[in-house]
C-alpha cells in the first residue's frame, strides 16, 4: 500500500469523522478506508483510531501523528500544483534545433508568431545539417526529416512529405526523361554532401524494398537550398522533399519524374527526448508548428 494514500486516507477520516464520508471524499468504500487505516496502523505499530458504534475518536498518538503529517500532506500537495502548473504554463527558453534550409523556411520564421501568443518563451534557433545530441548539447526538441529510430527520442509526425526525384522542364527537353532507375546513369545528378564528402547513393522504392542507386554529376553540394536552385535553372536532377518543392511544382518550374519509386514516407516530425513530462513550452511549439503546417495553402506559399 502507497505509504501517502494511507496517511491522506487517515487524515480524511479524522477530518470527516467517519469513514463512510471520508469514503465519499476519497471515491472508494468504507471498508478500503478500514483496511487502509488498520495497514497504517500495523506498519507504525501503534493504535491511531478508537472505532466504536458511538463513533470514531483520534488516541493520543493520533492526534500527535495528524498534527505532524496535516503539513507534509499540505506540502505535498502544494508541490504537485506547482509541478502541474509548470506543464500547463507556457514559459522559459526553448532550444530548438533544426535542418538548416527546413529552419530558414519554415521554422525559425513561426518563432515571433509563437512569442506573441506566448509571450513568456524566449526561442533559441540552432540550424544545422548536423545530427545533434539533444540531452548532451542542452536541446528541448529538434525538427527532422525521415525516420527517427533512435529510442531515446519520442517523433511527432507534423506533416507528410516524401522525397522525390525532381527538374526544370527545360533539362528534360534537352536531357530527355527518365523512365527506370537505370536511366539516371545517363544525368546531371545534384547531390548533397556532408563536410566535402559525397554523397552519391539516393535511396528508392523498388518491388516493395528501399534500394540505394549510385548517380552522379558535376555539381554537390551541402546546401539544400542552392541544390534546390540549381535544380529550377535545370542544371541537373534533383532529389529534394516535397515540402519544399511544392510551389515551384505548382508554378510549372519543376516537375518530378519517377515517382513511382519515391520513398513513401519521409515525414517531418518534431522529435524531443525520452522523458516523464513533457515542459509546457516544448509540447505546445509542437502543436504550433503542426497547426502552421497544415494551414490550407500554406506548403504553396511558402516553397
């Protein structure tokens, strides 16, 4: 038995008077309240209570064990308001890191938006193609783009998005368009790369299996947004998301090829780490970003 139901349970009871109506207080039968009284009272070894017909009376020991735990008890209580009010309460600084052409677009620019409804955060933004550790570099959440399998963290799916393969209509005109795989042998792959390292492999769907086909070309880069400039100047083929091609699909400055093989799922998830409770200022930027996300429109006007 929980050592502080019993001592609430008791100091209800000698409140109240009885344990029929420390019962309803508490939700539970009479009966529980006796058995938690007499648990009580066998751990301590002493006699709290004098039960009788007439009614119930505290023994001198009881009353010198009320007075002692009627504080503890208000404590308590007092500590678990102010923890519950910190969940709800929308304040202090979060550290957010996050893609650095994702951030620039579509999460650093939401910060002043989320301040003035919350006016108690202050936003610290750390964009970076970089993997950072949350818990050892001092980070409340991070924004990613594909699957999370680290256990450490908790995902949050904010919005779909897929990777696909993409180009101005111009390079198709002149290049030709792909039909298979096979064929991006014979294109201007624009690839990303991680501190001058290329990264040649582009990860496809193919008869229900994810397959890494190697491409390349005569421009890298580890900028997305360069990438995906080149891409609209139709200087090669691109592999970008679909969060931030949808306007320039829309506007007909790229179209995308070979869409049978894109991933299915690489969404963008909010991810923080493994914790009890979640602060206030973290889950609501998270509901937030989701709720900006999926505004009518808005991946067209922002992309």
């Amino acid at each position: 038995m929980d050592r502080y139901i019993e001592i609430k349970n008791f100091a209800l009871v000698a409140e109240h008077g009885s344990f029929a109506s420390a019962a309803l207080v508490e939700g539970v039968t009479p009966v529980v309240m006796g058995r938690r009284l007499d648990s009580l009272e066998r751990r301590l070894g002493v006699k709290l209570m004098h039960r009788s017909t007439r009614g119930l009376t505290l023994t001198e020991l009881g009353e010198q064990f009320l007075e002692g735990v009627r504080d503890l008890l208000q404590e308590f209580d007092a500590v678990e308001a102010g923890i519950t009010a910190e969940r709800t309460t929308v304040r202090g600084h979060l550290v957010v890191s996050a893609p650095a052409s994702f951030g620039r677009q579509h999460v650093a620019p939401h910060g002043p938006e989320f301040q003035r409804r919350f006016p108690d955060v202050n936003i610290s933004f750390n964009l970076t193609d970089s993997l950072v550790d949350l818990v050892r570099e001092g980070y409340d959440m991070a924004l990613r783009i594909g699957e999370v399998t680290d256990p450490n963290y908790v995902p949050v799916r904010l919005y779909p998005n897929r990777r696909v393969l993409c180009g101005s209509p111009e390079y198709f005109e002149r290049n030709g368009t792909p039909r298979t795989l096979e064929d991006l042998e014979h294109h201007n792959c624009l690839a990303f790369n991680l501190q001058g390292g290329q990264q040649r492999g582009w990860v496809f769907m193919k008869d229900g299996k994810k397959i890494a086909m190697r491409v390349s070309g005569n421009l890298d880069c580890n900028d997305g947004q360069l990438l995906y400039n080149w891409a609209r100047q139709g200087l090669g083929i691109g592999w970008r998301s679909t969060w931030e091609i949808q306007g320039a699909l829309q506007r007909g400055e790229l179209v995308t090829v070979l869409d049978e093989y894109a991933v299915p799922s690489y969404d963008i998830q909010a991810i923080y780490p493994q914790q009890r409770y979640l602060p206030a200022k973290t889950r609501f930027f998270i509901d937030f970003l989701k709720e900006v996300y999926n505004r009518p429109g808005y991946w067209e006007a922002h992309s």
